[in-house]
C-alpha cells in the first residue's frame, strides 16, 4: 500500500511538471515578422530629441 501512493505522488508530479513544461515551451505563438530591425528603431528613436528625452 505504502508503495502504491509514492507511485501515486510520484505520477502526480511529474504531471505537473509536464503541463508546467508544455505551457512553458510547446505553448508559444508562432515568430512575428519584426517591422523594422532593432536598428533601424534606435535611429529613429535617437533622430528625434523630444522622443528620447521620454525614456
């Protein structure tokens, strides 16, 4: 009996652990198409002097 619910327990945890890493992982949208590159937005945020003073 004793052997039965470690089992148990066991079993539990490592369900949880699986959603927790389903969620985590697998769960994700699928990658976006950027509008301009990290580049290209630090230019134009560093362009305008009244834009930057916001940060």
């Amino acid at each position: 009996m004793q052997c039965r619910k470690k089992k148990m327990k066991f079993a539990a945890a490592a369900t949880l652990i699986g959603m927790y890493h389903y969620d985590t992982y697998w769960g994700k949208a699928e990658y976006r198409v950027p509008i301009e590159t990290g580049y290209q937005w630090v230019m134009r945020s560093l362009g305008s002097t009244t834009y930057c003073s916001e940060f």
